[in-house]
C-alpha cells in the first residue's frame, strides 16, 4: 500500500486571481507583510500494490486527470504503507 | 524574507465529496488500485521580515483565515529566503 501525496501549483508565469483575492484579504486584516500569495491543490492518493510501478502510475494519473499541464506544474512523494 | 508553504486538509471524520469525485473519475479511467483519494488545498505565501514572529503571524493568519479549523487541519514550513 502506498500514500502518495500530490502538490498541483500554477505555473510562474500564470496569473492567480485567487492567490490575489486571498492576499487582498491579508492585507484588509492588517497583515500587510505579506507580499505573495499563490493557490494550488494538494491530494493524498491510497493507492494498493500493482503490478505497474507506482511512479509510472502516478506520472500517468498526474498528467491524465490530476493536474493540467498546460498551465500547472506537479510534484509527489511516495511513502510506502506496511499494511497491518 | 520568508516562503512559507501551507497544507490544509480536511479533518479525517469529514466526509470528502472531491475527493470522492476524483477517485470515481480515476476507478472509470481503470485505475481500480486507487483506494482512497482526499483533497486539501496548498498555499505559497511570501512574507517579509516582521517585528513579530513569523511563526506567530502564520498561525494567526491560518485561523483567522486560510483554514477553517472547525472542518480542516493545517500545518506549513517555513524557509528563510535570503534576498539578493
């Protein structure tokens, strides 16, 4: 069994409206420290043994469904789970 | 300067409808090994140096506003950016 866990971020150069509207908010609370804000997914995939590897697996997973490549980047770790 | 990175995930007892989404989408595109699928959100502040702690101000800032800490948990990192 494995837990993989999966960040999906916007690429650099694309504008994150959402990212703005949070950092807007920061900023209307007084936290005017913060000069950035970028907005992006997180996933914890359980995923059982396969007979495919599981980086290859999840590679596939990314680009198909998880992330747009297009306009995101993606990146993963994989720990491995000692079922009980 | 400081990049903090933010996790936010939903409480384990919290039921996940999108990430139930995302695994049916997954089980039709014949990826039955995938068990579990849960979705939080990722978020990339940069905040310059303060008088007050950044530890402090991160924790504020996760209460008041990026997690609802009712429904969600949250942890982050923090890394020291040394400016040019």
């Amino acid at each position: 069994m494995f837990k993989v866990k999966v960040y999906v971020t916007l690429r650099e150069s694309v504008l994150d409206p959402q990212g703005n509207a949070v950092k807007n908010s920061l900023h209307s609370m007084e936290y005017n420290e913060v000069k950035d804000v970028r907005i992006g997914k997180y996933m914890e995939l359980t995923i059982e043994d396969n007979t495919r590897e599981i980086d290859v697996i999840v590679k596939e997973m990314c680009e198909r469904l998880l992330a747009n490549v297009v306009i995101e980047d993606y990146r993963y770790e994989v720990e491995e789970v000692v079922a009980q």
